[in-house]
C-alpha cells in the first residue's frame, strides 16, 4: 500500500496563478456547495467571489468544476462552476433508468443548481459534455441561459476526431499508484505541463483505502463501460449512448435567440471539423465563431487566458 497524498481542494490556486503568469496576492475566495436536485441526490458545485454570480461554468465529461479554476482567476468575477451530475463532488446521474448521461438529463438537473446558486447570471459556458447540456439548457430553461458560450462542441460528433478521448476515458478502471495514473494522463496530453496534469489528478481522482486510485467520474461506470463522455457515438467504438446524447439538440441550439458564441480549438486534438462549423452557420447564421490557434479540446486548459479574454469581450464587452 502506497502512502496517502495530501490534498487540499482550495491550496493549489497559486499553482495555476503561477504557470500562467497572474498575479496572485493571496487565495481567493472560493467554497464548495450542494444543492439537492431530487430526494438523495446532490448537485455539486464551486461558487467564487462574493458577489451575485455572473457566469456559470460546465466541464465536459470526465472532468469536474476545477478544469475551469485559471479561466476564474483570469476574470476575477464572481462565478459559479458545477460539477455534472456523476462528475466531481456531485451524485451519480438519476435522469435516465440505465445509469447513462443525457443532455437534458443534466440540464434538468444543473438548471435546479442554477435558480437557486446563479439565477441572475449573465451566461452559460459550457465545453463538450457540458457544451451539449448548455443546448439542452437553453431549451428547457431559457431564462437562465441569457447567452450561450460552447468551448469545441457541437451537436453529432462522431468518429475517428473523438476517437483520442474515448482511448482515454475508457481506460484502467483503477491506478496502482499516483505515478501510474499520471503516466497515463501525460500519455493522452503530451502538450500540457506535468505540473498541471498533476493538478488536474488531485482535482478528478481520489485514493482508495488500498492505496490504488480512481477517476471520480469512474465511481459510477457501469461495468467495464465509461459514461461521461457523450461524443463518440456508435462510430468510435466507445459509450453508445452517444446518438442518444445528441437527439434533439441541433433542433434546441437553433431555436436558440440569445447571444451565441462557439469557441474552437484549432489543432488536431479538437473534436470539431470545418464541416461542423458550416452546419453551425447554416442553422444558426446570428452565431459567432472564434478559432484558437494554438488549443485543442480543452481551450481552458490549454489557453485559458486567451479564453477569459474572450468571455469577458463577449458577455461584458460594449
């Protein structure tokens, strides 16, 4: 049995500070709540600043509400990040009787968490996972999404360009130690800094009382199959739930009226294509598109800076 590592949830901030070259005069204000979305079942979440929040953040799928902690610092508003149903701090999903994400399902859920901790937010961000609940959101609740951002996401994905996070999600069910699962991290994001994947472990597993080590998203795997990742379809050999994830979804984002912005990660480890982006303007011709160059799937971990920058123009700029 390996020794326990410690981990402190809020006492690695300056961390993220640090890498990114933001100025850190002392942690910032930032607690942990739940809210009940149905009898037993809890929807976690991080409330920054102490002000009334301005913007809600959704991960994507295998990941949880600290995947947004240096696009936080970066704005310093006041904010709200959920932890998706199954993800993070929150209980497993409930919405659907086999045990699967859906986008509604979530979006029920993360709506509940939203009226009673951000009802007067300014937008809702969402990236993959949490992109398609976004959709689902502005549909079933449209008075709480008063502008859409998705972070590479789209409604439909399938195949090969999705193919490098199902790999990934569905990997070991269990880590014989930190290191272990740390390899495997850096195996799937060669360009992220080992500081900061190492962060992102801290944030997203926990330590058995054996010592090995688990995904918290992996506490509700059904067997040997990953839930969470909701973009591989039947076509990548990963979750076939996917199509049902996506059904209806490009019928709600185009009835959508509210400000809308896509941002989309330009290198190869994006899940998006041209071919995606031109279905968005077709259904879609008020929405606006933003490249990033230099990022991938994950525009908040590898520029989250650059995707303040945008926020903040987006939903405050004049």
């Amino acid at each position: 049995m390996t020794d326990p590592i410690d981990y402190d949830e809020f006492g690695l901030f300056h961390e993220n500070a640090e890498e990114h070259g933001l100025v850190f005069d002392g942690p910032p204000v930032v607690r942990r709540v739940g809210v009940e979305v149905a009898p037993g079942r809890t929807v976690s979440a991080l409330v920054w600043g102490e002000g009334e929040p301005e913007l809600v953040f959704l991960h994507g799928g295998a990941q949880n509400a600290h995947t947004w902690d240096t696009v936080a610092l970066a704005l310093g508003r006041p904010l709200v990040a959920i932890d998706l149903p199954g993800h993070g701090h929150s209980d497993g999903p409930g919405a659907r009787p086999d045990g699967h994400l859906s986008a509604q399902g979530n979006a029920a859920d993360v709506a509940a968490a939203i009226r009673q901790l951000a009802p007067a937010a300014k937008a809702v961000i969402g990236m993959s996972l949490g992109g398609l609940t976004t959709i689902a959101l502005a549909a079933q609740a449209p008075d709480l999404a008063r502008a859409v951002i998705l972070v590479d996401v789209l409604p439909g994905l399938k195949g090969a360009r999705s193919k490098h996070i199902v790999d990934f999600v569905n990997g070991p069910p269990t880590f014989a130690s930190f290191d272990e699962l740390l390899e495997w991290t850096v195996l799937f994001n060669p360009t992220r800094s080992p500081s900061s994947l190492r962060r992102g472990i801290l944030h997203n597993a926990e330590q058995q009382d054996d010592g090995t080590w688990v995904w918290r998203w992996a506490r509700h795997r059904i067997g040997e199959e990953a839930i969470g990742v909701g973009l591989s379809g039947g076509d990548a050999g990963g979750d076939t739930s996917g199509d049902a994830l996506f059904e209806g979804l490009w019928d709600s984002l185009e009835s959508i009226a509210v400000p809308f912005l896509l941002v989309r990660g330009m290198r190869p480890d994006s899940v998006l294509g041209d071919e995606d982006e031109a279905e968005l303007r077709r259904r879609l011709p008020s929405g606006r598109v933003v490249h990033v160059e230099e990022a991938g799937h994950s525009v908040q971990g590898d520029r989250p800076l650059e995707l303040a920058a945008l926020i903040e123009d987006f939903v405050f700029g004049s």
